[in-house]
C-alpha cells in the first residue's frame, strides 16, 4: 500500500511538473511589440523616397512599395505569435514591466526591412 502511494504521488509531482513546463510557463510569456513606431519609420522612408524622387518613374515606385507594405506589415505582425510561441500585444497597452515580457519590436523591423 505504502509503495502504490509512492509510485502514485511520483506520477503525480512528474504530471504536475511537465504541465508547468511545457503549458503554464509558455502561456505566461508575453510578446510586445511597438507597431506604431515601426509602421510610422517605415511611412516616413517611404515619404522621403517620394519627396527625393526625380522622375515620375521614381515616385511610382515609391507609391507602389508603399501600398506593398501594407500587406507585408500585417503578415509579419501575425507571424509574431507564432514564431515566438506566445501572446502578442502593442506595447503601448502594457502598463508596468515582468520578466516575462519580450520585446519583439526588433523582429518586426527586421521581417519589414526598415
């Protein structure tokens, strides 16, 4: 009787160990990412590549790299969850700081070229 409650609070300490590991400490990393401030970089090169243009060539190019990015944007904003195996917020709905929390603004400006 005394070795089944062993094996069995064994089992149990080993459940509760990998749910720990492998459920509850992945779900409390949280991502944040500052969208605005690389969707703002990114209007503005593209501003300047419009204003600094020469030819209408140039500005067309420009406009239509513009209106590309919007879509490039949104896809690498909802790749972030996954490539980071967690929750994604904008930064500017944080108040405070964890441990937890991971920067994930870096990552964005390098998946938009900016």
């Amino acid at each position: 009787m005394l070795i089944n409650i062993l094996v069995s609070a064994c089992f149990v300490a080993i459940g509760i160990a990998a749910y720990d590991r492998l459920v509850l400490r992945p779900m409390l990393v949280i991502g944040v990412v500052d969208a605005a401030n690389v969707f703002n970089a990114k209007q503005e090169q593209y501003f300047k590549a419009m204003t600094t243009s020469r030819t209408d060539m140039e500005r067309r190019q420009a406009i239509s790299d513009a209106e590309r990015f919007v879509p490039r944007f949104a896809a690498a904003l909802a790749q972030l969850p996954q490539e980071c195996a967690c929750l994604v917020v904008d930064k500017t709905a944080v108040i405070g700081s964890r441990a937890t929390l991971i920067d994930l603004t870096p990552l964005l400006r390098k998946k938009v070229k900016l």
